[in-house]
C-alpha cells in the first residue's frame, strides 16, 4: 500500500476553515446524522428475502414483463476492476487476468438467453446501462459481442430518446474506446472522477489525472455522446474545503451535463477496502456539510440545478425537465427519467425492478456461475410489494423526486384517506417541521432548503420496516447502523 505515513497524513489534514453556516447548528447535525437508506428503492436491498425463488420471479415476469409493451430498462453488471479504490462499496471483483472478462461474457450470455423469453418481445429497450465494477474492463471486442447478443435478444433501439449509459473508468479508456462506444449506440458515459486533488487521489488508491478527464470529455464532445456525467464524492480521506473547492473549480471548468457528488460513506465493517482508510484523515459530520454547502452553492453559481439527493444537472438536461414535469424517478442508478415502467437487471448481483417486485441475482461469483451450468436464472432472493408497499414507495418517491407531496394526488391514486392511513407518520413529522426541514401549505408537504440536505431523514419517517427494526430490539438497530450509511 503505498499511503502516506499515519502520522504525517494527519499532519497535512488542514481542518477547514471557512465559517459554519448558521442553519447548521450542532445539535441538529447531531439529530439527524443517522444510519438511514438512499431509497433508491422502498422496500431497500435489505429486506430483500431467499423465499423469493426462481417460481415467484417467473410468474412475477408473467405479470409484469409479459403484460405490456411499454419500454424497458435493462442493467448490465460488469463486476471486474483491475485496482482496488479503498472507498469503494460496489460489488466487484479485482484481477488482472484478461480471460475472466471471456468467461464471464459467456456466462451473462447465458443468462441472457434464459431471461429474454420472459420479456415481450415488443418492448423497446429506451434505457440502457451498462455498470460495475469496470464495464470498460471489457475489450473493444467483448463490449461489441455484449451488443449483438442484447441486440439480438432484446428490442434495441436507434431512437434519439434513447438513454444508453456506461460507467468509464477514465484509467481504462483511449479516444479510440469512445469511438467504439458511440458507433456500439452508447450515447451517455458518465465517468469515475471522484477528486482531482493528488493527495487525495493517493489516499484512495485512485490516480487519474485531471489532463486524462479533461481528453476524454473533449473528445466525447467531438463525438456527440448526448451526455457526459461525472462521479465526485465528498467526505474522502485528506479531502479539505480547499482542495474541494479547487475540484469544483476543475470539474465546471470542463462542464459536465450531470454532476451526482456523492457523501462518502465510512463502513469498515461492511466493506473490507475501506480499513484501508485512516479514520483520522476523514473530514468530520460538520466539515462534510459545510463541503455539501460549499458544492451546492458553486455548482448553483455555475448555472447547475440540483435536482435533490447529491445530484446536479445544467438547466436543459432530460432531468432537469423531468423534475420541471413531475416525471422524475429513482432507481438503482439514482435518478431517471420516467421512460420505462420495469427495469430487467443482468449480471452477478444485479437487480431487476418490476412494478411488483424487486429480484437480485446471486451476489458471488461461483453462485451466479454455478446456476447457469444448472440451465436455471440466477435468481438469489427478491421482494414482493404489499399494496401498502407500493403507497409508500410512492410516497417516498415523489418526495425524493418532487422535494414535495401533494397528499390529494395520494388520496386519489390509491383510494385511501392520506391523514388517517399515515396518521403515526404525521405526528413524526411534527419535530421535522418544527426543525425547519419542511413546511405544509394545505395539502402539500414541501421540502425546504435545508430538509434537502436531509431528505433522507423526511423518507425514513414513512419507511416500515425500518420503524419496525427501531421498535425492535437494540442488537437489530446495531445491525441496521452497519447496513446504512450515516444521513449526513
Ligand atoms: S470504485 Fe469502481 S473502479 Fe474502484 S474498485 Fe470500486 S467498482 Fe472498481
């Protein structure tokens, strides 16, 4: 490991400087700055259970993938990365041995075969994402293979509406690799930034230089990629509000269509890369929202709009017009647009989200293997949504999405009486509310400025289940504490 010593890390850790914003008093950051989910689903991954089998998933399909021909989305996870980033919390597998992207290609080509016949054949596929691990693991070769197999087995399509994504790890790619990418049909890539600040880069294990991202944008430019998006985080190990703000600097300079500046969540316990991480270097609670304070108002000042949960995007970008409609929508990628009802996940640990039900591939390698040589999905566990699962869903959604409920809209799409059905929920928003996090004009919950910061915690008040771990006993709170990253 080539960090620098413990000791001298510490000493270069400058602790920041620039005056707290009044609104953020300690003991509101202590308050709210708790183990709490991303949503980017309801139920979360968590509740996620092995009764959910191979018959569930098929007659799920029947119900939900056979029924419509309204667009798809499909996900492709690439699990493989050739270097560790201590941060990371993806599931991936690190090796630097070529044939295991073959091996693995053949296998997801299996899958696909299996999966496909589920899936009327009239869908077109508008959304398309391609993640990891490093799918530019994948040569030249093997990503235009995994195009003629998808080609071949789903409805692809040419339609400048599309939405086909790929994650790019700027240490993977050449120019040449964008010109692939794009003749392939790919038309947004959104790349690993994460810091331009050396220092920081060294103690993430992640080195890249700011002339390679800066190549690489201008080059998808000159190729009409619809769509660059970068990958920042904050909360990194030797971060400081100076070297963020020179980041900041760098990254509007090169002005990305979408910005997601993600909080970086410490959990060595859940993640074994991450005790490679000095606690010590990390910025603390305050320090990490005085860095959201400082991101959100450059990024504002720079013409970005900040569509909620860390993401930012220029004024004419599909999210920024989806948000304007009310059409907005979160899955596993973040947010998205509102272009297909079901998303089919492919891949080891991947996650198909129906109208119905969530279904997540085996998580190991040898498992999601070993259940293909059976000739049988890789299914490994899923979840199937009560009707009260998907009132709350929604709930959380719209205001994850909206950053406001209309609770009429509610009352009328699913026949209920909104202030009797959540009458617990709205005796747990009082607090909220008197802390300033949101406000209700009539019927409508409207998130303020600062319940941006901590929309999260406005979720967690209608999430069941994780009320019902809060009931429970102490040990399944600890537990959830490990599963969630802090809110803050
Ligand atoms: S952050 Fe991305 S590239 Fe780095 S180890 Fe994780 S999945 Fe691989």
């Amino acid at each position: 490991m080539d960090l620098p010593p413990a000791s001298i890390a510490k000493d270069k850790h400058r602790v920041a400087t620039r005056p707290s914003l009044p609104m953020w008093d300690q003991q509101l950051i202590a308050k709210y700055d708790v183990p709490g989910p991303r949503y980017t689903s309801y139920p979360t991954a968590v509740q996620f259970a092995g009764d959910y089998d191979l018959e569930v998933y098929r007659q799920e399909a029947r119900d939900n993938l056979q029924q419509t021909i309204a667009p798809l989305s499909l996900y492709v996870h690439i699990p493989f990365c050739q270097n560790i980033c201590y941060y990371c919390a993806c599931n991936k597998v690190v090796t630097s041995d070529p044939s295991a992207a073959r091996t693995y290609l053949d296998y997801l080509t299996q899958e696909i075969e299996l999966q496909s016949p589920m899936v009327d054949k009239h869908r077109t596929v508008m959304q398309l994402h391609l993640g990891g691990g490093t799918p530019t693991f994948f040569d030249g070769a093997e990503l235009t293979e995994l195009m003629h197999v998808l080609a071949s087995h789903y409805k692809l399509t040419d339609s400048e509406r599309r939405e086909y994504s790929i994650e790019i790890d700027p240490r993977t790619v050449t120019k040449d690799s964008l010109a692939l990418l794009k003749g392939l049909g790919f038309n947004r890539l959104s790349l690993g930034v994460q810091d331009f600040d050396e220092q920081v880069q060294q103690a993430i294990n992640r080195r890249q230089r700011y002339g390679m991202i800066k190549i690489l944008t201008e080059t998808a430019r000159l190729y009409q990629f619809k769509s660059i998006s970068y990958d920042l985080i904050y909360g990194l190990p030797m971060q400081t509000l100076e070297t963020l703000s020179v980041t900041l600097d760098k990254t509007i300079a090169l002005s990305p269509d979408r910005i997601a500046f993600y909080s970086y969540a410490h959990l060595p316990k859940r993640f074994k890369s991450q005790r490679a991480i000095d606690r010590l270097d990390l910025p603390s609670a305050v320090e990490k929202l005085e860095m959201l304070s400082l991101i959100t108002e450059k990024l504002l000042a720079a013409g970005y709009v900040h569509i909620g949960m860390d993401h930012f995007v220029k004024p004419k970008d599909d999210l920024a017009l989806a948000r304007h409609e009310g059409k907005l929508q979160r899955n596993f990628q973040g947010y998205s647009t509102c272009m297909a009802p079901d998303l089919v996940g492919l891949g080891v640990s991947s996650i198909s989200a129906m109208q119905s039900s969530y279904a997540q591939n085996e998580r190991a390698l040898d498992d999601y293997y070993q259940r293909l040589d059976a000739g049988i999905l890789p299914i490994a566990k899923g979840f199937k949504l009560s009707e009260d699962d998907q009132i709350r869903r929604a709930v959380i959604n719209r205001i994850i999405c909206d950053l406001q409920l209309d609770t009429q809209t509610v009352e009328k799409q699913f026949g209920i009486i909104f202030s009797e059905y959540f009458g617990q929920e709205l005796l747990a928003l009082k607090p909220l509310q008197s802390d300033g996090l949101l406000c209700w004009h009539g019927d409508k919950l409207t998130v303020s400025e600062l319940g941006q910061l901590m929309l999260r915690n406005i979720c967690m008040v209608f999430d069941k289940y994780l009320r019902r771990a809060n009931d429970n006993s102490s040990g399944r709170e600890q537990s959830e504490s490990i599963r969630f990253s802090n809110t803050l």
